[in-house]
C-alpha cells in the first residue's frame, strides 16, 4: 500500500516534470504592457519551475533509492523465510517399522522433497544419520542403523543425485530422540536424520 | 481319612526335608550382603560341592573376607560360617557323632575355658579338630595368617586329617593398587589347591556405561574409567595376554576401533579404520589376529587385520545385502563364529577362520525363532553364548558346540549379552530383573546369580582372561 502510494506521487512527479521541460505543449504567452517586466516576470516564472522541478527530482531519486531499498529487504526476509522453510523440509526425518530399513510409503514424499532441494541446491552435501530403537541389540542395531541410512541414500541417488554428496552414519540406538520404553517413543527413535554438511549458506528454494 | 493324607503329607515334608540336608548348609549362600541374587532351578544339585570352613583370626580380616567371598563366587564351595567364633575350632570336647542333626551349629558354643587366640592358634595348625570340621560338613579349612611380611594360608584336608599345602605371598599392603589382585591371586591358588582347577578370582569385567568404557573385578570392586575421550565409546574386547583391550568409538561420523594398553592408558588406531563404521573388534587366542564388523554402503561384513604389525586388511565376508557382524573366535583359533542376517533375522553362523565354509551354527525355526546377536564362544570350546529375541524380549542362550543345540539359560526379565568368564562357567551379562539394567552373573552349574554392578545402564560387558600379574606391572 505504501509503496503504491509513493508510486503515485512518483508518476504524478515525473508528469509534472515531463509537462514543463519538454515545451510541446507551452501555456499561452501572455501579453505584456512592458518588455523588461515581461521578461523579469518570465524568469522568475522559469525559476521556480526550474526550482519546482530539481525538488521534484531529488524527491522522486530519495522515493526511487528507498523502494530500492524496501523491495531489497523484503526479498531477502522471503529469502530468509523460504530458506529456513528449505532447511526443515530438507531436515525433516523419515521412520522405519521394527528391525526394518525399507523406505515406507508415507515417507517417499518427504524424500521427494529432499530430492527437489537437493537438485535446486547443487553445493549442498548432506549426512544421512540411520538410529534404531532399544529393543534390539545393541551392537546388532549398528548394523541395522547403517542399513536405514544407506536406504534412504539409494532413494536419493535413484533420484538423481549424485552418490558423492550424501554421507552415511549409523548410530544404531545409542541416540535416541525420545526416551521412553514404550512403543511411542521407539517409532520415533526408529528414524533417519538429515543434516547439511556443507553449501548450506545461501539454498535456494526448489 | 483327611487326617491320615495329613500325616502322611507331613512325612513326606519331613523326609523331603531331611534327604534335601544339610539344610545348615544353605545359608553359607547368604554369607555377603551383596548377594541378593535369585537362584533358577537348572543343574542345581545342592550338597554336591565341598564344604570349606574359614578359619576366624585376628587381623587380616580384609585378606580373609575377601578370599572367602573369592572362594564363595566360584560357586565350586559351600561356605560355612562358623557361629561360636575360634571357641569351636579351639574346642577339645570329643566330636559329635557324624551326620546327626545334633551338631553344635544353632548359635550353640561348646563350653571352652581356653579361648585365647595367639599362641593357642598358632599350635593348632596340622593339629586341628578335624572330626568336628567333618562333622560340620567341611571337606576344608583355610587358615589365613601372617609372619612376618609375608601371608600364609594353610588349606586343611578334612577327611584326609591333615594340611593340603600352604600358599606362601607378599602381599602389597592394603590400599595399594595391587592389593586386592594379590589377594584374589591367592585364593585363586587356594581352589587350586583344593580343587586342582583354576579360578577366577583374579579376573576383571570391561564394561560400557553413559558411552565410557569401564574396568572392574570380578567382586564388584574397582570399578575405574579407562576410556580416555569424551566421545561415546562400545564394544570392549580383550586380548588374550589380558594386558591389552580393543574398542569402537565414535567419531565425525564414522566407527574407530582403538588398541589400548590397559596399565599405560595408551592406545592407537587400528590399522584402515576411521574410513567406515568399523564395530565388534574380537581378538584371536594368538593375539595375532583381531576380526571385526566394518559397515558400509552394501552393508556389513567382517575382516580381519594383523594386530600385532597393525596391518594386512582382510576380508572375511561379502554379504551382498546381509550383515555379517559379532565375530567370535574359537579358542583353537581355527573357526569364527558371528551374527549373519541372511536368513532374514540375524542368527549365529559359524566359518573357518579364514572366512570358509561358513554354515548355520545354532539352530533355528525360520518364522518362530526370533533374532539371534552377541555370540560369545567359552574359553574352553565347548559352547557358544548367545542372546535371542524370545516374545519380544531377550533371553540368554547356550549353544553346545558338538550337539549343536540350544538351551535356554535367564527367563526372568530381558537379559542380553553373555561373556564367558575364563572358567567357562560362569557368565556376566545384563539383566534389568532388578528393575533397571545392570550387570549380573550367572554360574552355569548351580544356577546361581549375583550382581556384578549395581548400577544403571552398564552394559556390554567384556570378561577378562586370567589375569597371571597386574597389568600395571607391565611395560
């Protein structure tokens, strides 16, 4: 609203200007009992117009740098805005059923996304971390966690991306998301994770 | 009628009873406050193993309990406790008839006018009442005593009426750092002594707890870090010289495996890793050799390196999709067993240790049984330690190696990840039967279990070999 105000005031400006310097269309000639006065009355008319003019143009160049301005920073908060909006897509975990690392249905999606960030942002490398729940054994969900990691990177490079971004780390259940003992908090602890190694600084929207 | 069924009943409680005696024998199991363990019925044979009597003295009390705690774990003794103190060794009173139910135990003190200690103990070395003794069930008696420096516990033969040998050692004085090994040492001497067998008094249980590795004997005392970094630490592993351990640590995203001194602190890299997650190192009997499970992009799988010139990667498996993971060796050396998931659950295979001729080794229903990790093989070679997935908890199992069946050994709570102690007998792993996990220990032919740490969240635990010195005595 207010940029259109001052987009108004602009035009309405840059007209007056156009109407005055240009002379194609000059207001009548009035005529004049004395040539000296005639011709003092006409510069001083042309002064002001002069003077009316360069206030217009300062103004219209300090409207012209501040909307420079605002139309900058707001494209930058939305920058800002879709990048954080970017980032907790691309972070956004994915699940496994019990002692399972196959891609579930309901997560393709969200793998979908990350393919779509990932291709939009060809700097980004990324680690996938795959965790397990505490019901299985210890040593044994090592294996298991790797195997949920290296899942959800075959998803990723089936997709297109290149195998040399995506990094694998298992954690088998050593870092649990939730603690509890029951099976709320192991489906949460069932996961893959999802962080930016490196190219994060300026990602772009897809 | 009823009448009648009553008294008969009551006769055969009474005979039951009686053949079950000596009942004043079982509460030599209650002989320490820690042991609150809870006995499961599975080769329990009570009355079966020799009665020892620990001669009271004064001084060396901490020499004495310990020794007698030592010879209690090793479950291979009923202790008795002697009620009336050095009145009943002293006694002189001619000795009861054997195996009534009329022995001077209930707190009953035979009246003895001469209890002084000193002198009077000092005689009755090889000159004990040794019919009393027998009459009390005892099959020995230790006698713990100093002179001089050095610390002398004579073992008495009680049917044999006389001394078995006297084990001679200098002990370091309490609160040294090797005073408790010196002790356990000694009593270890003593069952050999008595039994011709090898103990394991002087043996320590590597553990993990909050991501640090820990140390501690296998009495519960001792407990001390040796895990250096700060970053989140698994899989303790002896060596076989008992001087050396290995273990997994995290770090920037991958599995390290580490070499470590135990007496030193000091420790290195495996050779190749720190490229992959690298997990599960197990040593060879010859200490040559260390295996274990490297995971990466196609899954997991085994290899070994030469440890000893930190060398010559291996591979062992190539599971193409499978995890291959856990490796144990035979104590010949010769084979490997390990966890494989190509029959779809992780069950334990065994293979050549060469990575040949690799096979199903504990049996299983595929669809019924369930998961199957940790496998650990005795030090003697004839079972392999095992968990599984029963109902969706784990129990402890036992796989005979020749007959190549399993039995179950826990049912009480979840219990996981057995290590054989160097007696092939006994087994620590972990149990939340208490409520929350901990270390236990179970002895497989009585079925006795004791805590080992009563504190949460110890798991993974790694039993030493026999420890022949401390190792803080080594290079």
């Amino acid at each position: 609203m207010k940029s259109v105000s001052l987009l108004l005031v602009i035009g309405l400006a840059a007209a007056a200007t156009a109407a005055s310097s240009c002379g194609g269309n000059p207001p009548p000639a009035q005529p004049t009992p004395n040539a000296d006065s005639a011709a003092a009355a006409a510069k001083a008319r042309q002064d002001s117009i002069d003077a009316a003019n360069a206030e217009a143009a300062r103004r219209a160049a300090e409207d012209s740098a501040r909307i420079a301005r605002q139309r900058e920073a707001d494209s930058l908060a939305a920058l800002s805005r879709g990048s954080e909006e970017v980032r907790a897509t691309l972070a956004a975990m994915i699940h496994f059923d019990l002692d399972k690392s196959n891609i579930r249905g309901d997560d393709m999606g969200a793998l979908d996304q990350k393919v779509a960030i990932l291709q939009a942002n060809p700097d980004l490398r990324i680690r996938v971390g795959g965790h397990c729940d505490e019901r299985g054994s210890d040593e044994y969900n090592l294996a298991l966690g790797n195997r949920r990691a290296q899942a959800a990177k075959q998803y990723l490079v089936s997709h297109g991306i290149d195998a040399g971004r995506i990094e694998t780390q298992s954690w088998g259940e050593e870092r649990p998301l939730v603690d509890g003992h029951d099976e709320s908090a192991w489906s949460q602890n069932r996961r893959d994770e999802f962080e930016i190694i490196s190219g994060g600084d300026n990602i772009h929207h897809p | 009628m009823t009448g009648t069924r009553a008294g008969g009943l009551a006769g055969g409680l009474a005979v039951v009873l009686l053949t079950a005696s000596p009942p004043a024998r079982l509460p030599a199991q209650d002989t320490n406050t820690i042991d609150r363990g809870v006995r499961i019925g599975i080769v329990y044979r009570p009355g079966v193993r020799p009665g020892m009597v620990m001669l009271p003295r004064k001084g060396l009390d901490s020499v004495r309990a310990m020794v007698v705690r030592d010879l209690d774990y090793s479950d291979r003794f009923e202790i008795i406790t002697l009620p009336g103190g050095d009145s009943i060794r002293l006694a002189t009173a001619s000795p009861p008839p054997r195996g009534g139910g009329t022995t001077p135990r209930g707190g009953r003190t035979p009246t003895s006018s001469g209890s002084g200690t000193g002198g009077g103990a000092q005689s009755a070395i090889g000159s004990l009442n040794y019919p009393l003794y027998q009459a009390l069930g005892a099959d020995f008696a230790l006698d713990i005593t100093a002179a001089g420096d050095t610390t002398i516990a004579t073992l008495h033969d009680i049917p044999a009426a006389g001394v078995r040998r006297a084990v001679r050692a200098q002990l370091p004085a309490p609160g040294s750092p090797d005073f408790r090994q010196a002790v356990h040492r000694m009593a270890d001497q003593v069952l050999q002594a008595a039994l011709g067998t090898s103990g394991i008094a002087a043996t320590r249980v590597l553990f993990v707890k909050e991501g640090k590795v820990y140390l501690i004997d296998q009495d519960g005392a001792e407990m001390k870090l040796v895990s250096s970094t700060d970053r989140q630490a698994m899989s303790p592993a002896w060596a076989a010289d008992g001087h050396h351990f290995a273990y997994m640590e995290f770090q920037a995203g991958k599995g390290w495996l580490y070499y470590q001194d135990m007496a030193t602190g000091k420790r290195i890299p495996v050779s190749t890793t720190g490229t992959a997650l690298d997990f599960t190192p197990a040593f060879s009997p010859d200490g040559q050799t260390m295996a274990f499970s490297r995971a990466i992009e196609e899954g997991t799988d085994l290899y070994t390196i030469n440890i000893k010139n930190n060398c010559c990667l291996r591979r062992l498996t190539v599971g193409h999709f499978s995890d291959n993971l856990s490796p144990t060796f035979s104590p010949d050396g010769q084979r490997i067993a390990f966890v494989s998931t190509r029959p779809g659950l992780p069950q334990i295979y065994v293979m050549a240790a060469d990575g040949t001729d690799q096979q199903l080794f504990a049996p299983f229903d595929y669809g019924v049984t369930g998961s199957s990790n940790a496998p650990e093989w005795s030090p003697d070679g004839q079972s392999v330690a095992f968990h599984r997935d029963v109902a969706g908890t784990l129990q402890v199992f036992v796989l005979d190696v020749r007959t190549r069946t399993v039995r179950q050994l826990t049912s009480v709570g979840r219990n996981e990840d057995p290590t054989w102690a160097p007696d092939s007998r006994h087994l620590a792993f972990v149990s939340d039967r208490s409520g929350y996990r901990q270390l236990w220990i179970i002895d497989l032919d009585t079925g006795r279990i004791r805590p080992l740490l009563q504190q949460s969240g110890a798991r993974l635990p790694a039993w030493s070999p026999r420890l022949s010195e401390a190792p803080s005595t080594t290079p």
